[in-house]
C-alpha cells in the first residue's frame, strides 16, 4: 500500500473548451499539491483536438487524471475532422487518453490513497435509456413527444449515433450491464468513488428549469447502486447545476464548469476545482 502523501482527490466536468472563456479558465487550472488527482466528469469538448488539448494539458499538472465521456464528446460534430461514430468514436477517445496516460473507464480502476486507507475510483460510462420520463409519460415516444411540444429536445437526438448499436438506450443497458458486473467484483471492503457523467439517481434533476430533459440525464437501473456498492461519494456533471446532495447517506457531487453565460452568474471563483476527498 502506498503511504498517503498529502494530495487531494479532486474533480471537474463540462469545460466545454470550444467556448474561448472556458479554455482559459483551464489553461489556469493548477493542483493544490504535486500529488493532487484529478477526476473529469466529461463534456470536455466536441472535437477530438479539443478533447486532446485539454486531456494533454491537465495530464501534464496532476498527478493522475481521470476521464469519463460525456454527451459532447460523444456527438459526430459537423466541425469535427475525426468523423468516427458511436462505438468507434468513444474507442478512439479511450485510444487518446491512454497515450496521455490518462485513465479511462476501460481501465483497471485505480486506488486512490487517502489518509484513512485507499478508495477505489470507479470511472464509468453508462449512457440513459429515457426512463427518467417526464410526468404523465408512459414511454420514450410519448416523453419525446411531450419535449418536442416545449421546445427542449437534446442535441443527442440528431449529434449522438449508438453505432452498431440499434439505439442509444439498447448502447446505455450493455454499458450498465458490463459495469456492474465490474462493480461487483470489487472487494468489498474497500470504499468506491463512482464517477460518470449522469447522476446515478433521478434526484439531482428535480430542480431542473426543463424537467423533460431529465430524459437525457441517466438511467433508473443505476437507482441503487450508491448504496449496493460501498460508496464514499457519487462525482457526476451534465446538469450544469454545481452543487453537493445526498441520499440514503451517501454524498452526491456535482462538479460541472457549464458555459460562460452561467457561470458568470455565479458567486465564486469559476471553474473552482471540487475536492472529493
């Protein structure tokens, strides 16, 4: 066991580095020690030079950076040079990170040494299958129906291909499948940070201003997970709502940087790395 050091478990998600304000704030972003972790919770960017930009640049200050994709990085963007689809696209994203030396949800899950013992870091890409329905929503096609109707319907839609997957909800159930099988066969005494990009659990998207988008935000088979795994935290983005929540005792972060035009609404400093542990 190495002996702990003094560094930090830290975490951020959305940098959305395509937006000028947003790749400053992270050509800024400094560890608060040499051997400070880093957890990215997605949504670094669009394309794949973005993506790899901003990976290389965080790889280079902390002393391990972790990934997670997010919905962004996993779009076939028009401006994108690298035009690879589902599958193949988020394989060549973990292709990147690894000649970073960036660790991806593909990986062995690393042990992160604390000063109470070590914690597994659990990355995950788990995708949603629409089951966070709207009120009054019996299915996907009455829940896109009821969004399409307001006007909020996910740039997934039309940006984010499941290839060869028949649809993205049939990709989300094999992810989770293949994960909790993972999860499962960790030891089980040891505590686990579990890091995705969706909330694990339908709670943090009450407070949505778009209920509807909650479609797009997770899925209802990881609804317990937090607490049939020995969880110390739950790390997640997307929502663009930073904020600390719990349930059933069990720490939920958001950590999420979001677009200029909302985190300049916020008080604080922008772009404030979370510490987790």
């Amino acid at each position: 066991m190495t002996a702990y050091r003094g560094g930090r478990l830290l975490a951020i998600s959305d940098l959305h580095v395509g937006h000028a304000d947003n790749r400053a704030l992270v050509e800024s972003m400094t560890p608060e020690t040499d051997d400070d972790w880093l957890l990215v919770a997605g949504d670094v960017a669009e394309t794949v030079a973005d993506i790899h930009w901003c990976l290389k640049t965080l790889a280079g200050r902390f002393r391990r950076v972790v990934w997670v994709p997010g919905n962004h990085e996993l779009w076939t963007h028009p401006s994108d040079t690298v035009t690879l689809r589902g599958v193949a696209r988020y394989e060549h994203l973990v292709g990147l990170c690894r000649d970073l030396g960036v660790t991806t949800p593909e990986d062995p899950y690393p042990l992160w040494h604390g000063p109470d013992g070590p914690v597994v870091i659990a990355p995950l890409f788990l995708l949603y299958d629409y089951s966070f329905l709207p009120e009054g929503c019996a299915s996907k096609d009455a829940g896109l129906a009821y969004a399409r109707g307001t006007g909020v319907l996910c740039n997934d839609e039309s940006l984010l291909h499941p290839d060869p997957y028949p649809s993205r909800e049939a990709w989300c159930r094999a992810r989770v499948a293949e994960t909790e099988r993972r999860l499962t066969e960790l030891p089980g005494g040891t505590p686990v940070v579990l890091v995705n990009h969706y909330p694990l659990h339908r709670h943090p998207t009450e407070v949505l201003w778009y209920p509807e988008f909650a479609m797009w935000c997770g899925t209802e088979l990881t609804a317990d997970w937090h607490r049939r795994f020995r969880t110390a935290a739950v790390v997640y983005g997307h929502l663009h709502i930073p904020r600390t929540t719990h349930r059933d005792g069990v720490r939920f972060e958001e950590v999420s940087v979001g677009y200029p035009r909302e985190w300049r609404r916020r008080q604080g400093p922008p772009a404030r790395l979370r510490r987790i542990l």
